[in-house]
C-alpha cells in the first residue's frame, strides 16, 4: 500500500508554488497526495513568519497535525523554519526544511525516518544559487504559479523576509522557458509569474535581463493564453517597462503595487527606496498604456510612529490612486527588524481602528471599480462550476464573474451586468 502525503501551505504565491515542487517530488517517490485535513503517514506544513499572526497560524497548524495524526511525520518547512530552526524540535516534527533544500525534501525526510532522529535542514542563506525547483502542474486546472526569482536585497525596517529568504537571485531564462512551456502542455491557460521581489529580476545573472525580457519571453510560449504578474515595486514601472508590456496582449491589466503606506514620512521611516509621488507616477505610466488597469496593492497601518494625520494621508492616497483592491494589515514587529525597536509604537487599539477604516475605504473603492465595468465585455477564464450550476472565473482585471453557461478550462466574451459581492455576474456574448 502506498504511503500518503498531505500538504498545507500558508503565506505568499511563492510558498505556493515551492509546496507544488515538493509535492510533485513525493509524488515521483510513490506516494498519494490526500487532503489536507485527511489522516496521512506524511503531512507537510509550509509556513509564514511575514507576521506574528503568520508565526501563531503556522505553529497552531503543527501542532493541530501532530495531535490529529500523532504517527504521521511532520515536515515544518518555509519561512518560519528558517527563522526558528531548531526551536521548532519541540513541535515533534521529523524534519525542518528551510528555504533550502526543498528539491531534497524527500531524500532528508527519508534520512531522518531511517534514522529515528529528528532533522533540522537550515543554513544560512549567505551567497546561495536559485534553487532550481520545477514543476509539472499545480493545484487547480487553469492557472500555474510560477517562481521565477527568490530573495530580497532592500532590508525595509519592518521586514523579516531577506533573512528567511536570503539575497535576490533570479532563475535562469532558458529553465523559465522550459517550465512556461511544460505549464503550457499541461493545459494551463494563464501564468502567474512571482518571486519574493520580483523588480529585482535578473540583476544578479550575467547578461542581466529584465522582468519585461522574461515577460516576453513568457508570451513567445505556444499555448500561454494569459499572463499575469506578481507583486512589484513602483520602481519597476519605467517608460521602456511599460513600452515593452503593452506589446504583449496576453499580459492581463492587473498590476498589484505594493504601496505600504500613502505618507512620504512613513515610507522613509520604512525605507521603502520611493515616495508617493514616484508611486503616482509610476501608476499614470501604467495607466497610460492600460485606461482601465485594476491596481491592487499592501497597506501596514499602525507603523511606529505613525500619526492620524500620516494615516489620513494614506487614506487620502488610496482615493487618489483608485485602487481595485487594498490588502490591510496592521504592523506586526519583528525580533530582529529596527522597526521592532523603534519608539512610538501605536497601540493595538489604534491600530485596530485604522484597519477597520482602510478596509472599509478600500470595499468602497473596488465596489467604485467594479461599478465602472457594467455593461463592458471582457474575455474570462472559466475556472469552475458552482452548486447552482453557474460557472465562475476572472477577467483579466481579475474580476471575479459569474455567468451562466460554459465550461471550466475556456475563454469567453462576457458582457458584465451586475455586481454581485465581491465580484460581477455577466452574459456570455459571441
């Protein structure tokens, strides 16, 4: 009988696409991927530590496995095991995997059970090549992530993640090509490409080529229908940038912009390396190749220091922009980051108050967005069938739509009509 295996991934698309890899390598190793929820002889926690509620959910997840499955072993991989190495022995797991050595997950899990010990696989991430994981599918049966470029060389003042994740390195153009083309095979219409800090692609390679190079590169894929882009910086947004893109049609208009704050004093605080105003225009460019761009972003409300006038002026900012949609989250120190020392820490119940005002600004914008839409025709990507038996997918604005008729896996015409919660019904049109 073959052994299971059953995996639960918290964080970022990035997490999600090196839990792909891994699952796909126990899956060359004979084993049968089970739910997550479901009794398994391996279970596998891909962990976040961006924030200390990342830090609680991970830890409470390990634990949860090891009672419900106490002769399972337990593999704690990600971010937190890079962070907490051996402090994690106590959790019971059998293997702690890093932000390395993941293309090994198998083979050390193995070690480790043949063995009777427990494995801490966690070095340090001084000068370390990309680590060329691969994968062949990925969870659903439309779009793929696909990890094009790891690491992080800004050190803003809250951020954890360059010392979980190490400095940046990019992926080579021609493995690019390769997985892009084998995702493509596979029947995914639509790409997502990621990386930790994925403005910084290609700075470390030899011949130093762009994000837009390996962009188009994408788009050159037979099969590849849609690309869409992973969280950027302003900075990314350059005149050649933008010229370039516009050229590809499948690149699909949603740009999700990490704005972190709308208060030039606060930004500097963070040492995000731009202002507001550089983040204004760096979104006009966009828009002026793309009218219609839905812009996501991040927000950290409560940042040390940060005054009801500086949060007002985040607010006022958001207006300005127009956002689609705004992720909140209120600051969350981390041992180690200056920011976690720094005076003028906000109460949680200011901070409270602050999120609960953003979100609500930021419901109001994207409903303001989606309001803009009604009556125009956009090509969705049917992903799935509901109970009631509509289908429902994503414009390339990343419109969540729901229409009735088609089947999942196709691109249709839609004509969108309503709104309906968070997203839009339409009418398939020819």
């Amino acid at each position: 009988m073959p052994k299971t295996v059953c995996f639960t991934t918290l964080g970022c698309k990035v997490n999600q696409y090196d839990t792909q890899a891994m699952l796909e390598q126990f899956e060359q190793n004979g084993y049968v991927v089970v739910a997550g929820n479901a009794p398994a002889d391996v279970c596998v926690i891909n962990t976040c530590t961006v924030t200390g509620t990342g830090d609680k959910k991970s830890l409470q997840l390990v634990r949860r496995f090891k009672r419900r499955n106490p002769q399972a072993d337990i593999v704690v991989t990600g971010c937190l095991a890079q962070r907490m190495g051996e402090e994690l022995l106590e959790t019971g797991a059998r293997l702690i995997l890093g932000t390395q050595y993941r293309g090994r997950v198998v083979e050390m899990l193995h070690k480790a059970i043949a063995e009777d010990v427990q494995l801490v696989a966690v070095d340090t991430l001084t000068a370390v090549p990309y680590e060329p994981l691969v994968i062949h599918n990925h969870e659903g049966h439309t779009r793929a992530v696909m990890k094009i470029q790891e690491g992080c060389n800004n050190h803003c003042t809250y951020c954890i993640i360059p010392s979980v994740r190490g400095n940046i390195r990019s992926r080579q153009m021609e493995d690019i090509q390769k997985e892009a083309m084998a995702l493509a095979e596979a029947g995914f219409h639509e790409l997502v490409l990621t990386g930790i800090h994925l403005t910084s692609f290609g700075r470390d390679l030899p011949d130093k080529p762009s994000l837009a190079n390996a962009v188009t590169l994408v788009a050159g894929t037979r099969g590849v229908e849609r690309i869409r882009l992973g969280s950027l910086e302003p900075r990314v947004a350059t005149d050649a940038f933008v010229a370039d893109i516009a050229k590809l049609p499948q690149l699909c208009p949603q740009f999700h912009l990490a704005l972190q704050s709308g208060s030039d004093a606060v930004l500097q605080r963070m040492k995000r390396g731009y202002n507001t105003t550089q983040f204004f225009d760096a979104a006009q460019r966009i828009r002026s190749a793309y009218p219609n761009a839905a812009f996501t972003t991040d927000v950290i409300v409560g940042f040390p220091g940060e005054t009801e006038a500086e949060f007002e002026e985040t607010e006022n900012f958001c207006e300005k922009i127009g956002f689609a949609k705004i992720h909140v989250f209120p600051f969350s120190p981390r041992e180690g980051t200056p920011a976690a020392i720094m005076e003028d820490q906000i109460p949680d119940k200011v901070k409270e108050n602050r999120v609960h005002r953003l979100i609500a600004l930021g419901d109001q914008l994207a409903e303001t967005y989606r309001r803009g839409m009604v009556g125009t025709v956009h090509q969705v990507l049917l992903e799935e069938q509901l109970k009631n038996g509509e289908m429902v997918g994503y414009t390339p604005e990343y419109i969540h739509v729901q229409v009735e008729g088609g089947k999942a896996g196709t691109l249709v015409n839609v004509r969108l009509t309503e709104l309906a919660g968070e997203g839009m019904k339409g009418v398939i049109v020819e």
